[in-house]
C-alpha cells in the first residue's frame, strides 16, 4: 500500500493534507530555505487538530548539516519537546565535516526520542557513501530516510532510490522527496519501488495590501487539498513492479 506524507509549512497546510487524503505530514517552518523546526504553537496545533501523524522537523537553521554542540543540545531540547506534545516522530539529520553520518549526535538524538518515529531527513543525500549511510541509518534505529537519491530531484535520482529500496530490503523505508508532484508520482512509483512519497502540495496564496511593504512577502505558500487528492488518487491507482 502506497501512502503520502505532506511536507506542511503552516496550520493551513497541516488541515490540507488531512483533507486531502494524505497519510502523515512533515511539520515544519521556512520551506523556501529547505525547512527548519516549526514553533510551539505550531506543533501543539497540529497535534491536537489532526488524526493522522505528525513528524517534526528537527533542523535549528538553514545551510548545511553540520552541526555545534550548541546546535545539536538545541536540537535534543526540540525533540523532547516533540515526544513531551504528541508528536508521532522527529525528522532529524547530522553531518560531519568529512561527509559521513554524525554517529554520535544522532545516537543522542535517538535517546531523547524514546519510541517516536526516528526519520533521517535529506542530509542522507550529501554523504560521500550512500550505501554505508543507509547501513548506519539502519544500525541508529531510524524507521525511514527522505531522500532524492543524491539528485537535485526524485525523478532525476531514481535509479539510485531504486537501488536503495532493493538494499534496504524492508529493513528501512526509503521515502522519494524532492520535486514530487501529482503529474509524476505514480512514475516515480514505478520507476522506484517505494511505497512512501513525500512533497508538499503547494501553491503560492496571493494577499493583498502588502506588496507595498519593504521585506514583506505579498503571499505564501499553502498545501493544495486538490493536489493532494490528485496524488493519492494516482498512487492508489498504479501497481508497484
């Protein structure tokens, strides 16, 4: 059975995604800088507004995964806000500076999860081994990886997230991300062999009396409950090879 999981920048994203048919979001901020972890507010909302799961975007910044002590105890307190709020699992990633998991921030991160889901988010795509990385993830006790397949999008890295799914071998959800839309999905379900798909529906929202406004946006992005039932539709439709 192949399910959808929203990527959701706001409440309003978060309630489409129900709407809409999909399985479980990804709750988080600041989607044009590749997603941080959301507020509170957010998070408590989300929980208490929605039936199906919510994972929490770990990520204190945007830029790279390389994280500071500092970071990383940010990132720990977040989580145990998370799993103390009903959150269904954290979305977590931590590089080294030589390319390579950062086993031992992630083991911390594991801890302070307790039984949460644990879901390796897109830093997996910058390791320098991919099959190493998915052999730690496992190892770390993660229940899934987000991922392109190294490549700018899912399509372009299909190849590599068909391996991936062949290695992992039901030991680990491989999850498509990046570039996913309701006119490719069931393509890259066939192409792949994943069962779980991950993108964010969105489309930009016009509002007025703010363009005017230096540094402010005249719009924002927002989950599309059509665009979501398009997808689900499409997936539920097709057959894995």
């Amino acid at each position: 059975m192949a399910l959808i999981e929203i990527c959701a920048a706001n409440i309003q994203s978060a309630l489409a995604a129900q709407a809409g048919g999909a399985s479980r979001i990804e709750l988080c901020s600041g989607l044009e800088g590749g997603g941080i972890t959301p507020s509170a507010g957010l998070i408590r909302s989300a929980v208490r507004l929605l039936d199906i799961p919510v994972c929490v975007l770990i990520r204190p910044r945007e830029g790279n995964f390389v994280f500071s002590q500092t970071e990383i105890d940010l990132m720990i307190d977040d989580i145990h806000f998370c799993r103390e709020n009903g959150a269904a699992g954290v979305v977590v990633g931590a590089l080294t500076d030589t390319n390579g998991l950062d086993i031992v921030a992630l083991k911390a991160m594991k801890a302070a999860s307790g039984t949460m889901e644990f879901v390796l988010h897109r830093a997996f795509d910058f390791v320098d081994d991919v099959q190493a990385a998915l052999e730690t993830a496992i190892q770390l006790g993660f229940c899934r990886i987000l991922s392109s397949g190294q490549n700018a999008s899912a399509w372009e890295g299909r190849e590599v997230l068909q391996n991936l799914v062949q290695i992992a071998e039901n030991r680990i959800t491989m999850m498509p991300g990046s570039g996913i839309h309701d006119g490719n999905i069931a393509a890259i379900k066939a192409a792949t062999g994943a069962t779980e798909f991950h993108f964010s529906a969105k489309q930009w929202v016009m509002q007025p009396s703010t363009s005017d406004i230096p540094g402010l946006s005249s719009g924002y992005f927002e989950s599309d409950v059509k665009i979501i039932q398009a997808a689900v539709d499409s997936i539920t439709k097709t057959k894995s090879p």
